[in-house]
C-alpha cells in the first residue's frame, strides 16, 4: 500500500503538470516502486489498446487489495474525465496513506499476541515432545488403542486449527 501512495501523488504531480491520465501512467513506469512496478507496465500496456476501464480492472486485480481497487476506479474516472481531476488523486493518496497508517497500527497491535501466541505453542510442542521421549507410563497407554488415537488425532487438529486461526 505505501508503494500504491507513492504512485498515486507521483501521478497526482505528473497531472498537475499537465500531462493526461494515459500518459501520466506510461511516464510513471520508470520511477513505480519496485513492488507495483510490474502491475504498473501491465497497466500502461493495457491502456495502449484496451478499454481503460478493463485495464484499471486487471491493475487492480494485479494489486489486490481493497484500497488498489479504489485507486484502480479514481484512475478510470480520471481517464474518462481528462486531466481535470487532480483532487480525485489528492484524496486517493491521502486515503491509500491513511489505510497504510491504519494497518501499521493494527500490526503493531497484533505483534504482543503473535509473539504470546507463539511462546504458548513452542512451550506446547515441548511438552507433548517430552511426554512422548519419557512417558512411557499409564498416561499414554490410553492412546495406545484405535479409540485412543481417534481422540488424539482429533486433539492434534483442534490445536493445529487453533495455530492457523491465530495466524490470519
């Protein structure tokens, strides 16, 4: 998302100065970032013989994110309209920088959990490993039976679910 920020206000500038929608995203290929820099030339080669709002559809699938499609869609407004809608890329690159500075903040939220989440599964991990290098007792003779390895099996995969639940 902040490479798609950058791109928009450097297409916000490229417009300001007076060059058209089409030709803004073919002089922006070069200095894309890395990360859309493809999704970019995609674009721009789309936009040579394609339907601009079928191109901006495929940069947008290209992107894939929610904010990418609205960029996406104020582009294909600011082809259809000319070069008369430089605030439609000032409020894109302010929204696309606002939901950037949004997901930071939830990853910054997320990071104590995902680490607790991930100190509470490798202590897990260690004590089902030593219960089965050194139980060799009564304890584990229950699942020595086809029942016992059903409620096992089912055990391992609520806790395996569980990992991936928390993980996304």
């Amino acid at each position: 998302l902040e490479a798609v920020a950058t791109w928009i206000e450097s297409l916000r500038d490229l417009m300001g100065a007076g060059e058209q929608p089409i030709g803004a995203v073919t002089v922006s290929v070069p200095a894309a970032p890395e990360v859309i820099r493809p999704a970019v030339q995609r674009l721009a080669r789309s936009l040579a013989h394609e339907s601009p709002t079928l191109a901006c559809h495929a940069f947008a699938d290209d992107i894939d994110d929610p904010v990418g499609d609205v960029c996406a869609m104020g582009l294909a407004l600011a082809i259809e309209r000319g070069a008369r809608t430089a605030r439609v890329f000032d409020a894109l690159a302010a929204q696309t920088r606002q939901a950037v500075e949004r997901r930071r903040l939830v990853e910054a939220e997320r990071a104590p959990v995902r680490r607790e989440v991930s100190l509470l599964v490798a202590l897990m991990l260690a004590l089902f490993a030593a219960v089965l290098l050194s139980g060799r007792s009564g304890y584990l003779a229950a699942y020595g039976t086809p029942t016992g390895q059903v409620v096992l099996a089912c055990a391992v995969a609520v806790f395996a679910g569980l990992i991936v639940r928390t993980r996304s």
